[in-house]
C-alpha cells in the first residue's frame, strides 16, 4: 500500500513523480436500459424549507440496493412503481417494471411536503417501502431474483411531523422464537415555544424508531415505538444489528424523547452528558499526580445519613440509601481507603481520593463517561512540562532534521473543516442514553454497505486519504464500537477538489471509489492496479508494483442529471431520470 500512496496525489509528492494513469472509456463495456416511466423525483418545497430538509433531499439516492445480491438495482418511477434492472450470467441488463406499485400515487405525489420514496430489504425475502408521504410498507418479495411480484405484508400510517420522511435503515434480527424488525425513519418538524428556543431553531430533525414482532414471519405487529431529536441536520443514521441502539453522527447531540414501552425518566437526562453543555455534566473531578477530587451535586432535601459511599482499593460507589446510585464502578487505578475521605456542604458532595502510584487519570471510573475534567494550574504545568521537547518558541527550529516540520501553509481551501466538528453516538435502546461518544474533526464523506451483516460503513477524511469505519456487532461498555476497515489513498483530497459532486461511494472490497457529479460526470478511480512494465518513483528511486487509475466519464444522457449510483466489486450501476447505466468493470468469475 505504501508505493500507491508515493504515487498518489499527496502534497509532500506534487513535486516529485506522479505518473497519472487514465483508463480508456474503450475498455469499459457499457450497457443502457431506458425507462419508459421516468425516475420519480419529489421536489422540496418552497414554503417550507430548512437545511434539515435540504439534509435529507441530498442524501437520497435513487439507486435502491439489495444487500444479498449485488447484481441488482432498483428504483421507483413517476407512477411509483418499484421496478429493477439485473445482470446476471447472459451478460446484459434485465428490465422488470414493477414487482410493485406504491398505492396512492396519484393522489400523495401532489402533496408539496413530501420526500422521496425509499426502499430497503431487511433479509432476503422482506422489504420495506416509505412512501415520502404518511405510510409505511411490509413487503413479502420471496426470492427475488425470480422476480416476483411483491405482496403487502403490514401497512402502516406513520404520524410523524405530518409525513413519513425518508427510511434510513432497516435490520431482521431473531431473538430467541421471535423474529423482529427494526426500522429507522427520520423527518423534519416545524417547533415553536421553548422547544424553539431550547433547539435554538424553528426546525428540528426526528429519528423514528420502529420494532415489529413476528413469531412466524408471516404475522407482523408493531411492538415498539421510539423517537429521537436533534437540533441539526444528519450526516448518518443507523440501527445496530441486534436493535440495541441507534447510531447518529451529527453536529449536535440527539436524545431520545418517546418511547411506547419505557416511558422515559425526566432524571435519565443526567446520564446524556454527551453533547449538551459541559456545565452539565453529571460530576467533575479534578487531580494531581497524588491525588483526586470528585465533586457531585446530589438532590435536596439529602443528609449524610441519607448517602451511602463505598471506598475500597480499586472501586468507589455512591447512592442514595435504598434509592438511585450515583457513580458506581471501578477506578482507573489503586488508592489508599485510609487516606481518602468525604464531605458533604449543603448539596455539594466532594470525595477525596489518595493515589497509590503517582500518575495522571485519563478517567475516575473505567467506562463512565459522564465526568467533567476541570484543569487545574498544578496539572496544567504539568502537562506542559511534558510536552516541552516536542515544542518550540523558535519557526522550525531544526531546518536540516530528517522529519521535515508540519507547515500550516501547506493547507489548501479544500483542507478546512467545520469549526463545530461532529458528534458520533451510539444511543442505547433500553437505558435512553448515549453510551459511547466520538467528537471528530473529521469530514464526513459517504456511507456504504460493505456486507449484509453490518450496519453501513462511513468514511471520514483524514489527511488526504479516506478511512473507512464499521461499526462491530460486538459492543464493549469501554471501547468503541467503530473499527478501522479500509483505507482509500488520496480519496479525500480529490473528493475535496469536486466543487459539483452529489454522489460518491465505493466498491465492497473498497478496490474502487466514484465521485459522481450533479450532472454528467462520473469520476472513477481503481485504488491497485498491477504494472506489467518497469516503473520508478522520480523521488526515491523504488520500484512501483501498483499504481492508482483514474476515468472520467461523460454520460451521454438528456438531461443528463445524475439520480444515484451503485457499485458493486465488478460493476457500477447510474441512474439518470431517463434511463440506467451499467460499467462493466471486471468479469466475474
């Protein structure tokens, strides 16, 4: 991997050799179905309009994909019919108009507020259609590739700011004799009020969470219902794949507000420390390299007779005597119970705790997140003093080192990030709380589905490169959820330099990246490509084995407005209002 980065776009290399190698359009075998019935396009309104819709509008991809066979697309025309286009082992695409056909059309595709209409498949027989509109859909589709037609299993009304929104996610899972089907909706509401000034915005983004239960997989009955909100727009949403928890990235923190089965505590909002202001955080707690100090604001009205504190060596725990506990768990490290003490001064509860082996915390409580460090001068110093051989008050005070100093001047226009940042979170189902928590200063770049299995990957910059992040089905109270899979070298810096890109995404074996503009343009690059003759790195010297490969695509198709892509390991599926597109990019085996 290492000779594709040298060879790569990256600044460090402008100068050096870059060979660009550019693939021949001839090369590609290229296959077009027109559609008699146009791809539906729902259009914002004009009335009501706010950068959550404008969210949810340019993230819809009209190109529906189906996990379990990556040789098929589908899509939904004027007359919302779900219609698909295969290509299977005769070698060319294989049009069916419609295995179904959303009812209503005529009347709900007038309707000014709504969006597009979404599909997802749960498992190999199931699918599940939001009309953009006010309902819900469970389908039966059998085995899809026989190109069935589709019968409604369960339709449901779902009275979500007056409309059903967009489909995010959609998971099967089985618990036990039971099957259940979890589903993720969001929309768009219009508040006013203190929910106004509370969300500091008329409008506000809701995550509709919804449970069905079957016992044979023919009857299906709501079980559950939840929600969640948030005062900005989301960049990704899903569902974990046992229906334990909702995953959001955002720019804002969003909490669970309803939910049919657990009505939800007044007193939880203390545990959903992560996002909201620092101020209040469930406890503070500030240290030296000696010692801690655990500061908790309990309820009125308590004693000391009504507290209960537990010091021993490796653990601390506080509650209310036969009430709620406060803190409870294990301590980063050691201390001596005979020289930590408590006190309490009216409602201000502060614990002292002494340090067996001198050393700075990351953490009181392995796994509780909910504390807030407070620096103090003493621990500042510190810290400094640690750091000083890595700074200097001198402009690159070594010129002649064999590390070359970070310049901010190398930073370019399409480097710059959101001052804000972004919130990754993982909201537990059951508790109504955040259990783990990422702020990124990471652009976020695209979603994809990597495998059936798990939930959509993310791929977030850093640097110059896209990573690829997936969430594990495994999720441990002190580790995070998300796992490093793959890297597309460069990806961000070119993605960066697109001022008119709409689309962009990769192949499963992430061999292959896209960037699909507003309008005609695909940009496609293959990350390794083997070099049959000799080639050299101009800087260094070292033979080059792979190389990356870059095509620009011009779609010849009127209008020739891009509606969605897909691309699978040997293919790659556009879809414009008139017609869909298939590249043939390798044979499969």
């Amino acid at each position: 991997m290492s000779s594709l980065v040298d060879l790569y776009v990256k600044r460090e290399l402008v100068n050096s050799n870059f060979d660009h190698y550019q693939l021949s359009l001839e090369s590609i075998p290229v296959y077009e179905t027109p559609l008699d019935k146009h791809i539906d396009v729902a259009k914002p309104s004009e009335n009501n309009f706010s950068s959550h819709h404008a969210k949810l509008f340019s993230i819809h991809n009209h190109v529906f994909t189906d996990p379990w066979d990556d040789s098929t697309i589908y899509f939904c025309d004027k007359e919302w019919n779900i219609g698909s286009i295969s290509f299977g082992k005769v070698g060319k695409p294989i049009n069916c108009d419609s295995h179904f056909q959303v009812p209503d059309s005529s009347n709900l595709r007038l309707k000014p507020s709504r969006f597009n209409v979404t599909l997802m498949f749960p498992s190999q027989t199931l699918a599940v259609i939001v009309n953009g509109a006010d309902t819900i859909y469970l389908l039966e589709t059998g085995e899809r590739h026989s190109l069935n037609k589709w019968k409604i299993f369960f339709k449901e009304p779902v009275h979500v700011a007056g409309q059903a929104g967009v489909l995010l996610d959609s998971v099967q899972w089985i618990d036990g004799e039971n099957r259940r089907l979890e589903c993720l909706l969001a929309s768009v509401e219009e508040v006013e009020g203190e929910v106004k000034e509370k969300h500091r915005s008329p409008w506000i983004t809701v995550l509709s969470w919804i449970t069905w239960i079957s016992v044979d997989g023919k009857q299906w009955n709501v079980e559950r219902t939840r929600s969640l909100e948030g005062s900005r727009p989301i960049d990704y949403a899903s569902l974990d794949r046992q229906g334990q928890a909702v995953n959001i990235m955002a720019a804002d923190v969003y909490r669970m507000t309803e939910d049919s089965v657990k009505p939800i505590d007044v007193g939880e909002s203390l545990e959903d420390t992560a996002g909201q202001d620092e101020s209040k955080s469930f406890y503070t707690w500030s240290q030296t390299e000696s010692d801690m100090s655990v500061h908790l604001t309990i309820p009125d009205g308590l004693t000391k007779a009504n507290l209960n504190i537990d010091i021993s060596g490796t653990r601390l725990e506080v509650s209310v005597k036969n009430g709620i506990e406060m803190v409870k768990g294990n301590l980063h490290a050691r201390v001596q119970v005979d020289a930590c003490t408590w006190t309490l001064d009216g409602r201000r509860l502060e614990i002292f705790l002494q340090k067996v082996e001198e050393s700075l915390w990351p953490t009181v409580i392995v796994g509780d997140s909910r504390g807030e460090l407070v620096m103090s001068p003493e621990l500042i110093d510190t810290i400094h003093a640690r750091l000083a051989h890595l700074t200097s008050e001198d402009w690159n005070p070594n010129p002649d080192g064999k590390e070359k100093p970070y310049n901010s001047q190398m930073l370019e226009e399409c480097d710059a990030l959101d001052e804000e940042g972004t919130i990754i979170m993982r909201i537990d189902g059951e508790l109504h709380q955040i259990t783990h928590k990422i702020i990124a200063n990471n652009q976020f770049l695209f979603s994809t589905i990597l495998t059936p299995d798990k939930a959509p990957a993310i791929c977030l910059r850093h640097d110059v490169d896209g990573f690829l992040w997936q969430l594990s089905n495994t999720v441990l109270p002190a580790k995070s959820p998300w796992e490093h899979v793959g890297v597309l070298n460069a990806f961000g810096y070119v993605l960066a330099s697109k001022q008119q890109k709409r689309f962009s995404s990769c192949s499963p074996d992430m061999s292959v990246a896209a960037i699909a503009d507003s309008q005609r343009h695909i940009y496609l690059y293959k990350q390794e490509v083997s070099v049959l003759t000799p080639l050299r790195n101009r800087k260094t010297g070292q033979q080059i084995k792979s190389v990356a490969k870059q095509q620009v695509l011009s779609l010849d198709a009127s209008p020739d407005v891009i509606l969605g892509i897909k691309l699978t390991n040997s293919k790659m599926f556009i879809a414009t209002e008139q017609k869909i597109l298939v590249y043939v990019m390798k044979t499969d085996e």
